[in-house]
C-alpha cells in the first residue's frame, strides 16, 4: 500500500524550490487552506485568531521527502510504503508540539474532524 506520506515535502522541495512552479505561499495555500475549506474544517488552515494552531516549521533550503521505505505497522503486519519528511524541524497541532528534532513528542491531542463542527 502506498499512502503517499511524502507527498507534501515533495511538493515543496521538488515543485517550489528545485524547478519553481510555483510560490511558496501558493503552495502552503495548496497545502492547508484549500483542503481546510474543501473539508467544511471552518477554524483550520489558515493562522488566526481562534483558529487551531497548526503549525509546521521547515527549513525552505533543505525540505524534501525521504528516501521511500516499507514499514510493516499495519494489521496483521502488513507492509506500507512512506516517505518521511526531511527539513521539517517542527510541527504543532491544536498547540501541541508533535514532533521536534526528528521524534514525536508522544504528545496525541487530535480528534476526529468532521465538516462543519
């Protein structure tokens, strides 16, 4: 199974800095805001005031996806496909750090979503 876990690092790396198709701000927008609204998640995807604070600090000059790698966490033991994200130095969500320095914090704040609560 591929779940194409590196598909945004890839855009940034790939699409924005290495062959600039387009902006970073376009493809932030690309990444956060327009699936937040296709989604009906009213208070995500955008930094505002009482919006959730969802945040991911990245270094431009060096964010990337991976090499691609099997892991074998799924039911059963069955194997999967990621890409894990290279340059992502945090991430923060519902303002809980999440991962820092290459480790997850152990920190789960998150629920289920649904559109338009």
């Amino acid at each position: 199974m591929l779940c194409n876990t590196g598909y945004p690092t890839y855009l940034l790396g790939t699409w924005v800095r290495e062959r600039q198709v387009m902006s970073w701000e376009r493809a932030v927008q690309r990444l956060t805001s327009e699936p937040a609204q296709l989604f009906g998640l009213t208070d995500r995807g955008v930094l505002a005031r009482g919006n959730a604070a969802d945040i991911v600090i990245l270094d431009p000059r060096t964010v990337t996806a991976g090499e691609k790698e099997m892991l074998y966490n799924l039911p059963g033991g069955e194997g999967r496909f990621v890409q894990r994200a290279e340059g992502v130095h945090r991430v923060v969500a519902n303002g809980f750090v999440l991962y820092a320095d290459g480790q997850h914090s152990g920190a789960l704040p998150g629920q289920v979503l649904r559109a338009g609560r």
